[in-house]
C-alpha cells in the first residue's frame, strides 16, 4: 500500500509530466504550422510560452518548482522519453531551417537558450507578479527578440 505522501509525489510527477507534454506538442504543432515561416514559428513559439504560463499558473508554478524532482525520482524514464521526443522534432525542425538556408546551422541548446531563456525570464516575473501587465504584452517584442537572436549566431557544429 503507497502511503500518502508518496501518493501525492506520484500525483504531483504526472501532472508535471502531463502538463509538459501537452505543452511539448503545443510546440510541436506551433513549428509544424509555420513549416514555411520560421519566424512565425519562432514567434509563435515565444507567444505559446508566454500564453501558456498565463493560462495556467497554477501548472506552471507546479512545473518549475518540481521539474527537477521528477527527474530525479521515479518518473525518471517518462520525462526523459517525452523530452527526447520533443527535442528530436526540436532540432529536425531547426536542422530543416538550416538545409533551407533560412538559419544558420547552430546547436540545439544554443537555439533553444535564445528563444527561451529571456522568455522564461519573463514567464518567471509574471508568476511571482512581479509585471504590471498580462504576459501577452511581451509576447511581440520577446519574439522579435529571439528571431534576431537565432539569426544572429554563428554556425556551429551540432551538439
């Protein structure tokens, strides 16, 4: 019998991993409906984050306070084999815009870190409610942000 603790650690990883792959293949179809348009796809991609985190809070809080437990606990192998998933569309998605010669060939972490991290930053500010307004007013200028970003950057072999 699971005492009840553990069940609430068990309940908690699957809503975090629940929450992550709904989000994962939110993205997903974010780059698969701008296949064309990479900066929409990228601009979407920053509206998705910033959307989703306002949408739901709650979930976020939960996910950035216990993203980390879960991958360190029994969970382990579910997260891993979401992200591997998520990561592989990730970077066929980047390698593609490269092929095309619409992007510099970069790594994925270096792709993923100029998109994200200022993004998350802001997700970050507006959870601790520490922005005057909604997330969606970052959303244009974060976008643009990143889409100069990523073209920006030097090639670089893969990781």
């Amino acid at each position: 019998m699971s005492s009840p603790s553990g069940d609430q650690e068990r309940d908690r990883a699957e809503t975090v991993i629940d929450a992550l792959e709904a989000y994962q293949r939110l993205s997903i179809e974010v780059i698969e409906n701008h296949a064309a348009d990479p900066e929409s796809a990228v601009k979407g991609l920053v509206a998705l984050h910033l959307d989703w985190t306002e949408s739901n809070r709650e979930t976020a809080r939960l996910v950035a306070r216990h993203r980390n437990d879960v991958m360190a606990g029994p969970h382990r192998d579910r997260l891993v084999a979401s992200n591997r998933e998520y990561f592989a569309s990730m970077k066929t998605w980047i390698d593609t815009q490269a092929e095309n010669g619409i992007l510099p060939a970069v790594s994925f972490s270096l792709m993923h870190a100029v998109i994200f991290a200022p993004t998350q930053e802001i997700a970050k500010l507006g959870l601790a409610d520490r922005l005057k307004k909604p997330l969606s007013a970052y959303s244009q200028a974060l976008g643009e942000a990143a889409w100069a970003a990523l073209r920006a950057l030097p090639e670089r072999s893969r990781d």
